[in-house]
C-alpha cells in the first residue's frame, strides 16, 4: 500500500479521524552521504511532518503523515531531507496515488470530477496532475489514413468542427487539429515531412469537398476514397424526406399515416435482414401479420415510396457485393436508375454521385484484407462525444486532444518521471478603451 517493506519502518500508526485515515509513518534511520559535499559526518537536525493524499483504498479516504527527518551536514552545515520511496519532492500527492489517477483517466467514461471524488482531491489538482505528466506528440502516417471530423461548439479554437486523423493500419489516432478549413490543413501537413506523406497510398474521407482537395495536394501517391458509410446515409435521409411528404399527405387517423409514422423503420433497414417473424395481432389493422407482410403495405401505399425504396436495396446490395473489377459499370447502371425515377428528393443523390463518383468506385480498394472505409473513425468519435457529453465540453483544446488521444490510443502512456507545462491558457489582458 504504501511501496514499502515492514523493515524499513521504525513505526507507524494507525488512526480513524471524522472519517479519514490517517496513517503516521517514520522510516529507519539509513546511513546517508551529504548530497553538496559528499561528507559522511552527518546528524539528525530536526523531524517535520508532512501531510500526503494517499487515498488508494475506493471509499476511504486517507492521508499519509510522513515524519521526515532533515539531516545536517557537520562538514559544509548544509541541511538536506531524507528520501522516501512514495513520494516526490515538493508534491502531497503519493506516487501511487498519481498512478491510479492516470490509470483511471485512461477510461473514456471518466472525467476529471468523478475521479478527484473517488481519490478525495480537488479537480483541479486531477487536471493539473493531467497536464504535468502527459504530452503526446502526433502519430505517424502509414499507408492508409482516413479523415473525419466531430462536432466541438461554441468552444473550438478556430472552427466549430474539430478534424481527426486515423491511422488505417494500426487503428491509433494520429492527431487532432482544431479546425478542419482549407487553410488550416495546408499549414499542418506543411510541417510533415514529404517522404512520410509519399507513405499514404489510400485517404478515406467522407464527403467534405476540402478533404478531397486536400487529400490530392498533399498525399500524391495516394488514391482517394469516399466511406461507403456516408452515401448510404444520404440515400436513406432522402428516403426518409420523401416518407414524411407521403405522410403528411394523409390525415392522422388514417390507416396510411399509422403505418408510415409506425413502421417506418422497416424501410431504412436492410431488405435481407428482414426475417420471416412470427406473426402477430395488429389491434389497428384487426389481423395477424408479420415484419414482410407490414413492408408490403408500406410500400403499396405511394409508388414513388415504393421506387425509392428498390433504389436504396439496389445500392445496398451493389455497395456488398461489388468488387473493384465491376464497380464502375454497376455505379453507371445505378446511377442510371436514380435519374429515370425522377424523385424530387432523389434528386441531390444523383448530383452527389456524379460528383463523388471517382471516389466511391474507388472505396472497393482493399488493403491487408479489410476494405478501405471510415468505419473504425466513426467508431473513436462515437467515443469522443462520449468524453465531450460527460465533460459538458472542454474550452482548453489542447488538454481535449491529449485526452482523446491517451484515452483511445491503446500505445499512449503517461511519463511519471518527467514533468511537462501546464495546458493552460493564459490570461488575457483587457485594456481599457477611451471613449472618442
């Protein structure tokens, strides 16, 4: 509990106190060597007590009273403090202490005032503790880099979306930029070098124009790829405009409105995973009925509901079953079939595959067995919104990043023996205006 043998204690004591422990500890008297001038003459000057946090145990809090001994040297009369094996110079925090404090920051779920109330400190003491042991530099880049963003507020540093960079191949982030602008992007990949960016063979995006631009100025052996991800979900918002149009077309009573505001679900999911269920009683519609047979009249009630719907299945199908040698003429057959239907709200879906065509026959590529997509980066912001949602936001953008990335980073670690600046913010100096 406290790093040390029972022969290297010359006492200690044990007391409950208004609910904290307390734990008085003195240390054997060792032979010691004057640190200045090397002497060996050395004599007890004084004992001094020193008040620990030490609250390792869940529920108890505990502090640790140290009676150090401060030894004078008889040669040069320079006094020095004896060494203790649990805790650091000029801090009252044990170094166990600090080690649980850091483990337990490596969970996503956690936040700076739930773990300063299970170790009985104060938040801010748990930030600063942050700060001072952590500094994780960027990643490098490796052959596949996927590109994405996640949503930061009113309390980004130069943008309300912050930019995330994964590495493809090793499932590790390698570095969050607070803005995801043009300019911005071109003046940080600027400072990488050249040889390392000539790395990248694939950069998967989503469908943000700057990420593409960016992708064919920077990583020019690269071949850009669109996440698949992101058209289906296009598709199927389309799809659920022009279910809301056919439903308000309706009165809300009627039989036709019951069945698009209730089962509409069973339009967005896949046709395929639609079982055969068991059927069940519908008190609306007086029948026995299952999953296929509620679709059916889903799909009955509006031709254009029902056309859209076999659109989505096609593209749901070419999208897992195509590969790179035929994806080009089944995305022409496709997009064919989105222009002769004519659905006004399909209408964007055939602009965006036009324009993004390139880049989603390009999304087939494969690399070391996994096709090439943005499904592991969805994955890290998912957590990252489960940190920014717990912690109410962050206004300091740098300690934001080194969360995020020692907490997702399974290779990130905290440094115990080096002490780092402090992330915080400086001040700012108002001054005083006169009026004119």
């Amino acid at each position: 509990m406290f790093n040390l043998k029972e022969e290297d204690l010359e006492f200690h004591q044990l007391v409950h106190h208004q609910n904290v422990m307390l734990v008085t500890i003195q240390l054997k008297r060792k032979p010691v060597v004057c640190p200045i001038c090397g002497g060996h003459s050395i004599g007890i000057k004084d004992y001094r007590k020193r008040t620990i946090v030490h609250s390792v145990l869940n529920g108890v809090e505990c502090k640790l009273v140290y009676r150090r001994r401060r030894y004078s040297c008889k040669t040069c009369q320079k006094s020095f403090n004896e060494e203790n094996p649990f805790v650091r110079k000029q801090k009252r925090m044990s170094i166990l202490t600090e080690t649980q404090v850091l483990k337990d920051l490596k969970i996503p779920n956690a936040t700076f005032t739930t773990i300063a109330n299970r170790y009985y400190m104060s938040t801010t003491n748990v930030i600063d503790l942050f700060d001072r042991h952590l500094n994780i530099s960027r990643g490098e880049f490796s052959s596949v880099v996927c590109i994405d963003e996640f949503y930061l507020g009113r309390h980004g540093v130069a943008g309300k979306y912050a930019c995330v960079l994964l590495d493809f191949v090793k499932n590790e982030i390698i570095d969050i930029l607070p803005s995801r602008r043009k300019y911005y992007l071109l003046h940080y990949f600027q400072s990488i070098p050249q040889k390392e960016l000539e790395r990248v063979r694939f950069v998967s995006i989503d469908m943000w124009d700057t990420y593409r631009d960016i992708a064919r100025l920077v990583f020019k052996n690269a071949i850009v790829c669109v996440d698949s991800f992101h058209v289906i979900w296009n598709i199927n918002q389309a799809l659920m405009k022009l279910r809301i149009r056919i439903m308000n077309r309706y009165e809300k009573e009627s039989i036709e409105y019951y069945l698009l505001k209730k089962f509409n679900f069973l339009l967005m999911k896949n046709g395929d995973d639609i079982l055969y269920n068991e059927p069940r009683f519908n008190h609306r519609l007086n029948r026995y009925i299952n999953y296929q047979g509620l679709l059916k009249l889903v799909l009955d009630i509006d031709e254009d509901l029902s056309a859209a719907y076999q659109l989505k299945e096609i593209y749901l199908r070419f999208n897992h079953k195509a590969n790179l040698d035929t994806a080009e003429s089944q995305f022409h057959s496709i997009l064919d079939a989105f222009k002769i239907v004519n659905i006004p709200e399909y209408l964007e879906i055939v602009k965006m595959l036009k324009k993004w065509k390139q880049e989603i026959i390009n999304s087939f590529h494969w690399f070391d067995g996994r096709r090439v997509s943005n499904g592991i980066l969805e994955s890290k912001n998912a957590r990252i919104k489960v940190i920014l949602k717990n912690a109410n936001g962050y206004r300091n953008f740098d300690r934001l990043r080194t969360r995020i990335l020692y907490s997702l980073n399974k290779t990130s670690a905290p440094s115990l023996n080096q002490s780092f600046p402090s992330k915080r913010y400086e001040l700012r100096e108002y001054r005083k205006h006169k009026k004119q």
